[in-house]
C-alpha cells in the first residue's frame, strides 16, 4: 500500500483533552473491579468518590463506569456538575430531579402500559406520557423543606425502581469539587445532598441508589468538613499515575495496527514513558506531537526520535502557562519557593517555604504570609492540602514547568538537551 493511501487511512490517534476517550485506555483495573463489587452491596452503604490531580483520567474512568453499572443491572443518570448548576440548594434538586427523570420516565410509562385491565386497551392511549413535571409536582406538593422535597421524589422514584428489573439507580456527578455550601449565602447543597443520600440509604428497607462522584483531590476534603458522616459514607478511589507498563501500553497499544504508517522505536517509547511520568494526559499531549513528527521523517534515512524539548515547550505553551498567567507575581514567587524545595513533588508545608524565602527573597514570606497564600492557591487549584498540614502540586508536573521558568529566567541552558 502507497505511504499517501495508509496515512489517508490511518489518523493520528492520540487524543490529549479534556474527557476524550483515550485511543486504549491503560490500567485502571483495579477500580473497575472495586467498582463492580460495590455495585453488587445489598444495602448500599458505600458510594463512590473517584478523585486525582487534573488530567489523571477521572471523566474518561467515569465513563467506563456506565457500561459496568448497566451491566450489572443498574440504571444511570448524572451530569457534569458545573458551577452554576450547583450554587443553591434548590437548583441542585432542580437537577438530580431532572437526572432523574430521564432514567425513570421511561419506566413509569411502560408499567402504565402493562397495568392490568382497566388500564391498558383504549384507556392507555388516553395515558398521558410520565414527565419531569410529573416528578416536580410530587417535589412541590410535598411540605417541608427542600430535603423533605427531594426525599420524596426519590422515595417514589424507589418505588418504581422496585417493580422493574433494574438493581437500582447510580447518579454519578463529575467535577463535584464544584458543589459547595455556602455558609453567608445561608446555601448548603453539598450538605443537602449528602444528607438526602445517607438518611434513605441508612433506612431499613434502603433505597437502592448509589452516588459516583468525580473530582480535583479537594473534593473528598470538602465533603468531610460539610458533614463528618462522609468518612464513612464513601469509598474514594485515588487515581494515580499510570505504572510504566500501563504507560508504555497506553503509548504503544494505539499504534499496533497493520494500517498505522509509523512505529516508534524502543527509544522513543522510552523516552515518552518518562517524559510523561505516567500522567495520562501528558502521555497523549507527547504521543499526539510525537506521531506527527515521526510521520514527516518517514521517507528521511534517519531514525526520527522525540524533540523532547520543542515538545515540553509546546506542551509549557499550551498546557501550563494560561494556568501560570492565572497567578499573581507574588504567588509566582511563592510558587517557585516551593518548586526548589527538593520536597517539592512529596509535599511542603507553610514553614518550610518561609524557611526557603529567608535564603533566596531579599522580601522573605512570614507564617502568616505563607499560610494566605496557600489558602489562595488552593482556591485557585494550584496546589490542595494533604494531611499534616502538607501541601501539593494539584497540577501535575507543574513543579517541573516551574523550574524550567525559573532556569529561563536566570538564562541557565534548557534542561533536557537530549532528544532521544
Ligand atoms: N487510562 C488511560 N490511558 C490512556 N489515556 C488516558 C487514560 N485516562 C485518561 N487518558 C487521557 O488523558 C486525558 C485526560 O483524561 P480526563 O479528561 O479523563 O482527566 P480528568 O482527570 O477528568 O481531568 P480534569 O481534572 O481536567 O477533569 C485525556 O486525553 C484522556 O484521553
Ligand atoms: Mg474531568
């Protein structure tokens, strides 16, 4: 087959972005399997939280959860939990009614159709089709408060539920670090929803209804501090890295097609693999460049290798510097500070920056300095809280963008000379 017919039919494959489905997706075993036994509980009594560092693979997981979860006779609803949708507790309600909706229409109106006499024949053609409205009028009718409200939506949505097939419903909500109480504005859909979720899971008879949230490391802390009983309540599942075998196959699986006009060699998998430091992400942003340019060197006699450096300044580019440009100069600074210290990546605390401050700053930072500026950054999804009052990185390898400033700053030869 001619170079032009094959590269016509064969495209890049790699896909860096926000929840794109990876070419293969590499590991993640693990919490696949953890995923189906919580699913098989009798009592549901632990939901799932699915959390890690931007890029890390949590939409593109939670994805491969559905088919899972339909497969083992559940239904599934849920939504992208943006900011706007999630600052009121009656818009929250508002959604996880229309989530709803969605799974249980259906249903209710093909047990409309399968009453008993009296109902079906002539009668069912005059049924009118079960709604949203139908569900919003139960949710207004009742008295009380907005989680009186909720629970009983749910509590009939249980009842249907009970006289079909299915095991029960997932709602599963991505980038639910978005759902937050706010304590002056008197709002506290966090707590609304957590404490709707425990009370009917809790009951004897418990509803069978499990909740998959997806989002940044701050999640699982914020959801402790609105209620204590979310310890308990969740089991999270940390998405890490992927191992160096996982990383090569997600780099090499892509590309293991009769029909592919390129093949990396040993080296360049190599040298990707490290590159990316097993950050799925990063892994598709260097394999996408890298496939280009293997491509273009396909008819040159040289074996074509993997421009490190243009692709890190490529991906400094177009990944890290709109989230830098974000900051201030001082939390810049501060930011630096904590990428010479040789902790940087296991984690640092305030103290130990104001310390590394006093050495290099001619305007070092104070306690209270350090601690500000830490809440800010976190707010910011710069960095996120770890226990012992440590701090990390919650972009990963930002450490190493910033040091790569910082030598360009100080005119210092790029770090990776190499081009393997
Ligand atoms: N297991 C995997 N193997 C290979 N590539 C993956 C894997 N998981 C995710 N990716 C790729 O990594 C990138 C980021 O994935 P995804 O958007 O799911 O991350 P995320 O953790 O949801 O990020 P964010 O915190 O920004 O929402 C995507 O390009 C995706 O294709
Ligand atoms: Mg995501």
């Amino acid at each position: 087959m001619s170079l032009e017919k094959q590269v016509d039919l064969f495209a890049n494959p790699f896909r860096p972005g926000v929840g794109h489905t990876p070419p293969y997706l590499a590991g993640r075993t693990k919490e696949q399997d953890e995923f189906r036994k919580l699913l098989n509980q009798k009592a549901i009594t632990e939901n799932v939280i699915l959390t890690g560092l931007r890029g890390i693979g949590k939409t593109v997981l939670l994805r491969e959860f559905e088919p899972i979860a339909r497969h083992a006779g559940w239904l599934w609803t849920g939504e992208d939990l943006s900011e706007t949708a999630s600052l009121t507790e009656d818009r929250v309600a508002q959604r996880i009614v229309t989530d709803l909706s969605l799974v249980l229409s259906p249903l209710v109106n093909k047990q409309q159709m399968e009453m008993p006499f009296g109902f079906t024949g002539k009668h069912a053609k005059t049924l009118q089709p079960f709604e949203f409205r139908d569900l919003w009028n139960i949710y207004e009718k009742t008295p009380g408060l907005v989680q009186d409200k909720l629970k009983a939506v749910l509590r009939f949505a249980g009842e249907v539920v009970s006289k079909g097939p299915h095991k029960g419903i997932v709602f599963a909500y991505d980038e639910a670090q978005n759902l937050s109480d706010h304590a002056k504005k008197d709002e506290y859909p966090l707590s609304l929803v957590l404490d709707v979720f425990q009370s009917l899971q809790r009951q004897p008879d418990g509803l069978p209804f499990m909740l998959v949230l997806t989002g940044l490391p701050t999640l699982f802390p914020k959801l402790n501090e609105a209620r204590t009983f979310s310890e308990r309540m969740f089991h999270v599942m940390f998405l890490g890295r992927l191992s160096v075998e996982e990383s090569y196959q997600a780099i090499t699986k892509p590309i293991e097609d009769d029909k592919c006009p390129i093949k990396f060699t040993e080296e360049a998998v190599a040298a990707i693999a490290r590159q990316s430091a097993g950050y799925p992400y990063f892994i598709q942003f260097i394999c996408k460049e890298s496939f280009d340019v293997f491509l273009a060197k396909i008819n040159d006699k040289q074996r074509p290798s993997v421009p490190v450096a243009e692709i890190l300044r490529k991906l400094d580019a177009d990944f890290f510097s709109a989230r830098w440009d974000n900051a201030t100069e001082r939390q810049r600074d501060f930011m630096q500070i904590a990428a010479l210290l040789p902790n940087a990546d296991d984690g640092f605390s305030g103290n130990e920056i104001v310390q590394q401050s006093a050495e290099v700053l001619e305007k070092p930072f104070s306690n209270s300095w350090a601690n500000q500026m830490l809440a800010q950054l976190s707010d910011l999804g710069f960095v996120y809280k770890k226990r012992h009052g440590k701090y990390i990185f919650a972009v990963p390898l930002l450490s190493e963008f910033i040091l790569r400033q910082h030598r360009q700053g100080l005119n210092l030869p790029p770090p990776f000379g190499d081009s393997t």
